[in-house]
C-alpha cells in the first residue's frame, strides 16, 4: 500500500512556536501541517479531517489541553496525541499520559530533536495498528518476521500465543510462555504500577497503551522490556485481552545513558572552575543507573598517603565522621593506593572498624581508585544497603564514570587546567571499556581509544588526524548509511543515532560493530564533533543468522507436520502432563462442534467423563493405551462415543512431557451395533411371541379337523358339525389377526415415505372422530390444544402414533370421569416436535415401564394384542425421536418427531 504524507493537526496558542513546529514536521516528515490556535477550532478540523497525529499544547486560551486531550483519547479510533508544554514537570506528564498521551515533550533546546521522534514513533506505531486491524494473515506475516517478540493474552492475562525472538532473550520456548500470566515474569518493584496503568487503559477504553518494565529471563537475570501494547476488546466493548510488541531495551538504555552521563560529566568538566559539581553530578548519574544508594569522593594525598573525603550522599552523619579523614595504614586508604578497583561484600572487611562502621547497615560496596594520567588522584566510593553484588554492567558504569571524576580531580590539582585539554580527552577514551573514536567537523579523527586501535588492529599514530571515511576501516557497502548517519548528527536532527557497519581490519577481516553515535557540543552549545561508541557484535550477529537458519528449518518441518496434522481425517489431541490441552486439530474441534478457543487450555480432568483419565494417565508412564467408551463434555454438552489410541509424547531427551491421542468418532457405529441388538432382542420376543400365539390357533384348528373327519365318519348331525367348524373359523380369525398384527408391526419401523405436510390437530380430530363409540361407551372427556403445529411426515403414520397412545390411554383407564389430555410442547433445541398424551387412569406399574414397548407385550392387562405401542415406539424411532412413559396422576407418553426429508 502507498504510503501517503501524514496528516498533523498542531495546536498550540503561540504563533511563533505553532510556525517553528509547522516548518519542522513539514520538513522532517513530509507532513499535511493543519494549525489550530485554540481547542474549540481544533474540535472544528477534527470533524472533516482524519488526523495522523495531534500535537496540544498543555495551556490553551480557551481551556486546559488536558480537558482536549480527554475527548481526544476517549473515542475508539483517535489519532495518537502528543503533548508540547513549556511546563515540563513530572506532575504534568504523568497526567498526560494517564489521559492517553502518547508521548510528552517539553519546549526547549531539545524540541526540535524529541518532537520529530515522538511524532514519527506514534505514526508509525498507528499505521502499522491499523496495518494490522486490515488483515490478520498480515499480522502473523509481521509477527512471524520482526524482531520484537509478540505475546497474546486473554481477558485474564494468561498468555495464549508467544513468538520469541532473537532480540529479546528472555530464553523460553513458546510453549513454556504460553499459560503464564502477563505479570509473572515481571519484576515485584513493577507489578503494581504496570497493573495500575493497564487497568486505567482498559477503563479509558484506549486502544494502544506504551508500557515500560523489567523481565525476568529464564537464567534468572531481568532485562528491561519496552511493550508497545494492543489493547483487544469484544464486539459489547469489553477487555478481551491483548497484544504485546516487546523488544529488548536493556543495552540501548545503559549505553545512552552511559553516553549521556559521560557527556554531561563532561560538559561540566568544562564548564565548571570547581570539581565539587562534577562529583555530585557522578554520583548522582551512579546512583541512577546502577540502583545503588549512597556514595563519597576521597581525594589522596601523595606524599602523605592520607584521603580525605571531598564530597559524600546517602550516608549517615556518624558513618561520614568515621571516614572523613584516613591514615595511609587505613583499610580504605590502603585499598585506595593500590590501584585496582574493589567490589566487595562491606560486611567482610569492616569487622574491625567502629560501631560507626559496623551499624550502617551498608550490605555491598566499592571502591574504585580516580586516576590522572596514570596516577591515583583519590577514590570514587559507592555503596548499597540492600544489594548483595555488583552486576558486571554496574562495574563498567561505576568504572567509566570514575574516570571522568578522576579528571576532575585532575583539574584541580593543576588549578584550571584549560577546558578543552586534549589530553583530558584522550585519558577520558582511553579508560572507557567499549572502543570509542572521535571526529570533527571536518571527519578527522582527533581521538582514538587504546580498546579501538586493539578491534581493527592499528596503531593509534596511523589513524590520527585522518578522515575517518577515508581510512578504509568502513566497508563500502555501509559508507552511505555512515554518511546519513554523520548528516543527522552534524545538522542536530538527531543528538544520538544508532546503526551497525561492518569494520575493515589491517588484516583484512572484518567485524561487524553496532555503533552508537553522539553529538559534541561546546560550551555554548555549538555542535563540534562526534563520538562513537562500539559493541562488538560479530560472534553474536554469526549466532544469530545460525540460528535464523535453524529456525527456518524448524519452521519448514513444522508447516509440514501441521499440514498433516490439521488435514489428518482423525482427530488429534496434545495435552501436557498436566492433562492441559495444548493443542488440536480441525477434525477434533468438528467433532465436538465447539471453537478452538474453548477447547485450548482445557483441563481434561474436568471434561465430565472420568472412564478416560486412567487411560491418559497411561500414556503418561509412559505407556500407550487404547480407549473405547462414551466421552461427554459438560461445558458443551457434547456426547460421543469414541475410540482414541492414546501415547506418550517425549521431548528431546526422551522425558514424556504429555501424550497425543488418535481419536475416532464412533457414535454411528455403536448406535447401529446397538440398534442391531436391539433388533436380536425384539426377534427373540417376536419368535417366543408369534410361537406361542399362533400354536394355539393352530393345534386348535388340528384337533378341530381330526374331530370333524370322526364325527363325519360317525354320522354326527350338522349342528354338531357347524359346531366343530365354528372352532375351526375362531381359531383362523386369530392365526390370520395375528399375521396381520406381525405385518403392522413390520411396516412400522420403515422410513417415512409419500411425505407431506401433516396438520397434527387435524390427525388427532380425525382419530377422536374413529374412536367415538369407544369415548362415548367410557364417558371419556379428551382434551387437546388449539394448536398442534405442522410437520413433515407420512399422514398414516402420525395417526398411528396417535390412534395407539389415545387408545392405550382410553382402554386402560378405570378412573370414574376419565380423561385424556393431548399436548404440544413445541420444538426442542434439535428442531424436533414434542407431543404429550396423558390420562388420569391407575398409571403403568413401575415394574412394567422397561418392558411396555416390547412387541405383544400386555403386562397384566389379557385384553388386546400388545403391539400399539410397540408400534408407535418404533414409528417415533423412524422420525429419528424418542417415545418415553412415567407416572404424573395416570400414564403419560412424551414423544418427539423430526421432520422428514
């Protein structure tokens, strides 16, 4: 998609300032600059415009830029705003971005430099939201290839979905992330106030929220983790969850601020006649950056050996009297003139000092002797009361800060040494742990570090003075971007650039470095140079592409797995060895007819179906296990009969971390293995049935006939005659009755054909109106409902269900005023019709429910074939429904009946 000038709406009530912002955001942005002096005209351009970004000044004629800001950030899709104020206090930020402020900057020299960042971050940040809002398949195409890490989690803060990544080594697999909680990892001192800002952003319904905090990776270590974060919300507007874009800032943050503490220090090097400044701006930017609480500046007497403490903070007036003046034969002065730095445990070599000493309660400590050229001038002192150690980045801050310190002390020493001494400067590089280089405006080298010289393996008298393009250390294919970068500094586009060049060796090899560059000003603030700090970041970058390479790899032979495994016809089910479910595939989510969603995360120990838990509790042992039996799920509601071949699933060192299970859906097949034992069981019942039924008929019409054939021969007279015929023609009426009554019987069972549409009522009227004589011969009173509803059916059939029930109901009921009660209970939740036909008669003996709808049943009852409701039942199972009994003040038959297709 083209991308398009971005639209900025720059309000503020100062015409000068509004005209400098205008001309810059033109400039830098290539942006569509629209003006609004007050808030009421800004509302006005909001209306016709869609905005990229708003730039609101804090004090606005009309009203406060916060109340705009309110309005702004309150609507679902607001552009993001932020706040230019000359009143740069932290009260003011901290409401502007609890408002929804995307970022905050104060009008002074830095203006032109941080408002063209901000407004390019929050652009960019914004379109690549909306970018992503477009398409879902574009959002997995950028997650899968950025460098940030992308985390997803629910409305509880569980995270669903974890892509790691080579930028922020946090050192776990996705699927260790994947269960967490947002909060889990981060550091106790964070919790509260992350918690804190996210909730506000949800209530505020914001959809883009910047968080800042420290991770706790797998080794135990915290890093510093900037979120750019999604907020995720359902269509009734409630937190659904979110999307986190993560990158590791731990380095950029030390080095910057590592940068800007030396340069600063420097600056006040040069620009202040006593060291006493210098020291407390060391310490301060110490205890900043180290999270260490108090420090002190010792300055050495040579001849003596004496050091005496120049400047201390954070440190109990009785601990600063027991150590304001020391010996030469002093622990600290000993440890002072020896030269090497000391990082220690405080309470080690204090045991025989003062109660002074001993109760300040200082757990860890250092010292760290100052030196100017070459000799020790005095000690930089820090301490802490709560932490044990040092980190190494804590040692090369507290070491690289010393150095500066220790120049000051130089500076006095030699009563106004000159500003700008360029042999300061050189001492200042030379004690810095990164290789460092230093060009003027002209892109001469003015000063190299001895760690330099070692990274490209020159001596620094080949180097000096010489242009640093010139010098063929920078491949050619990175000269451009140096170029650009040396452009942005020069001109104060930028105060601080960071990129990566490859280094050209004397050798001939080549190392890649990632540079960090920043500007040098005068004392008046003029640009006069640039300093370069380098991180060798050859091995790390050669991992980093092995392991790119690896990862696609993995990636390929996972796409095939997944290929087979979403288009397996099997359903397939990881779970871990929590018995959590970690994964399935389409087939599994189709049979259970539920979303995917619902179904990861699930525990099977609370599926509702406890026959299946030993078996996966086999798989892991170990061993592989095969299950065939019901599975119901109660959240869904879902019932399955299923065969599922269950196995162990190991990782790399063969450990079983959870099983994978095979699973069939077999519910088809046991209802037909069902049916057809059912079908075995009604067989027997009809042989045992039509054997005895028909017998009789038949030996009686035998015995009959002999007797006939005798009396015949013996001459008997007619009467005695039609008398044996008689016996023959009863006895014949019940054999062909009861082959009748067997063809019913047959036919009731088949599916319905010469489907119509049946009005149920008038099927019923139609059946009253058959059985009038047998109403009026009971005194029966019969009730139906007005209405019946319409079906798809085979008329015949539905008069048959309901001629058996309505006059099973009339035949068996003995009441002195019977009724009958015929009912329509409407569709259930599968669509099919619900009927209700009951009486007030005795009921149907609780002995005899199970057996009432076997074929010529009669229970205790002699009268009748027994096969009406054997019929019905089996017309009703023809419709796909089910015909049930029970006692409710007489018999009550419940049935339901599907439309025919």
């Amino acid at each position: 998609m083209q991308q398009v000038n971005p639209r900025i709406l720059v309000v503020d009530d100062d015409e000068s300032v509004v005209a400098m912002i205008k001309l810059l955001l033109e400039q830098e942005l290539s942006a569509e600059v629209t003006v609004a002096y007050t808030c009421a005209a800004a509302r006005e351009a909001m209306k016709s415009v869609d905005f990229d970004l708003v730039t609101l000044d804090y004090q606005m004629p009309d009203e406060s830029g916060l109340e705009l800001l309110k309005e702004i950030t309150s609507s679902e899709e607001h552009p993001p705003v932020i706040m230019v104020t000359g009143y740069g206090d932290e009260q003011t930020a901290v409401e502007s971005f609890k408002e929804g402020a995307s970022g905050y900057v104060v009008k002074d020299r830095r203006l032109t430099t941080l408002l063209v960042e901000e407004s390019e971050r929050a652009i960019q940040f914004r379109r690549a939201i909306e970018a992503l809002k477009r398409s879902e398949a574009q959002l997995k195409l950028i997650t899968e290839n950025m460098g940030d890490s992308v985390t997803q989690s629910d409305r509880t803060g569980q995270f669903i979905y974890h892509k790691p990544s080579r930028e922020v080594p946090l050192g776990y697999t996705s699927e260790e992330m994947t269960g967490r909680t947002s909060t889990e990892l981060m550091h106790p001192d964070d919790r509260k106030r992350i918690a804190e800002q996210f909730r506000q952003a949800v209530r505020n319904r914001e959809q883009l929220v910047r968080l800042e905090y420290r991770y706790k990776r797998k080794d135990g270590e915290y890093i510093w983790v900037e979120s750019n974060t999604r907020l995720l919300y359902d269509d009734e507007g409630r937190h659904a969850g979110a999307i986190f874009g993560s990158r590791d800032v731990t380095e950029r943050k030390r080095v910057e601020e590592l940068i800007r503490a030396q340069r600063d220090i420097a600056l006040a090097l040069s620009e202040e006649s006593e060291p006493d400044r210098v020291y407390e701006l060391a310490l301060e930017n110490i205890l900043e950056l180290t999270g260490l609480d108090a420090g002190s500046v010792h300055i050495l007497d040579r001849p003596t050996g004496e050091l005496d403490i120049a400047y201390h903070t954070g440190l109990s007036e009785k601990f600063v009297g027991a150590v304001t003046h020391n010996e030469r034969t002093d622990l600290l002065a000993k440890m002072v003139t020896a030269g090497e730095p000391v990082f220690h445990d405080y309470q080690e070599v204090v045991s025989d000092r003062s109660a002074a000493l001993e109760n300040e309660g200082i757990r860890s400590f250092a010292v760290v002797p100052l030196r100017f050229e070459g000799e020790v001038v005095g000690s930089l002192n820090v301490a802490s009361h709560n932490l044990e150690a040092f980190t190494p980045a804590m040692r090369d801050t507290v070491e690289s800060i010393a150095n500066l310190v220790g120049q000051a002390v130089g500076r006095s020493r030699l009563l106004g040494a000159l500003r700008e001494s360029e042999e300061r400067y050189r001492m200042l590089y030379e004690e810095m742990g990164e290789p460092t280089y230093t060009y003027d405006l002209e892109l001469n080298l003015i000063g190299i570090n001895r760690r330099a010289c070692e990274l490209i393996g020159y001596e620094r008298e080949e180097l000096m003075g010489r242009n640093v393009l010139a010098l063929g250390i920078l491949h050619p294919d990175d000269m451009e971007a140096a170029g650009r970068d040396i452009q942005m500094l020069f001109t104060g586009e930028e105060e601080v650039v960071h990129d990566e060049y490859r280094f050209i060796l004397k050798d001939g090899s080549q190392k890649l470095g990632d540079v960090t560059g920043a500007a040098l000003r005068s004392e008046v603030g003029k640009i006069i140079g640039v300093t370069n700090v380098v991180i060798d970041i050859t091995e790390k970058k050669a991992a980093q592409d092995a392991l790119k390479r690896s990862e696609e790899q993995h990636r390929q032979a996972e796409e095939r797995y997944r290929a087979l495994f979403d288009q397996s016809p099997i359903g397939v089910l990881i779970f871990n060895d929590d018995l959590v479910v970690t994964e399935c595939n389409d087939r599994f989510i189709e049979m259970f007819e539920t979303a995917r969603e619902r179904m990861m995360g699930r525990e099977l120990a609370d599926i509702g179906e406890h026959a299946i838990i030993p078996f996966l509790r086999e798989a892991l042992e170990g061993r592989v296990a095969h299950y065939e039996g019901p599975f119901h799920d109660e959240p869904t509601g879902m019932s399955l009969w299923i065969s599922a071949e269950i196995s162990p699933l190991r990782d790399a060192q063969g450990v079983v971390v959870g099983g994978i299970g095979a699973v069939e859906d077999i519910t088809e097949r046991k209802k037909a293995e069902d049916e057809l034992l059912r079908a075995n069981e009604e067989l027997r019942g009809y042989a045992q049935t039509v054997s005895h039924d028909l017998k009789g008929p038949i030996a009686a019409m035998q015995v009959a006939a002999e007797t006939f054939i005798n009396a015949a021969r013996a001459g008997s007279s007619s009467e005695e005659l039609a008398e044996v015929l008689d016996v023959i023609r009863h006895n014949s009426d019940r054999a062909s009755k009861r082959i009748e009554d067997l063809l019913r019987l047959a036919e009731a069972g088949q599916a319905p054909v010469a489907v119509e549409d049946v009005d149920a009522g008038a099927v019923v009227k139609d059946v009253l109106a058959d059985m009038s004589v047998m109403i009026t011969e009971t005194c029966a009173k019969v009730f139906i409902d007005d209405d019946l509803g319409r079906l798809r059916a085979n008329w015949t059939q539905v008069y048959q269900v309901f001629s058996n029930l309505i006059s099973n109901a009339l035949a068996h009921n003995d009441s002195d005023r019977p009724t009958v009660e015929v009912r329509y209970l409407g569709e259930d939740d599968a669509g099919a019709h619900r009927y209700q036909v009951c009486d007030n008669g005795p009921g149907i003996p609780p002995s005899e429910i199970k057996d009432i709808f076997k074929p010529f049943y009669k229970g205790g009852n002699t009268e009748g074939t027994g096969i009406g409701l054997s019929i019905a039942e089996r017309i009703v199972r023809a419709y796909d429904g089910e015909l049930t009994v029970y006692n409710d003040g007489g018999a009550c038959f419940e049935f339901t009946l599907h439309d025919a297709l």
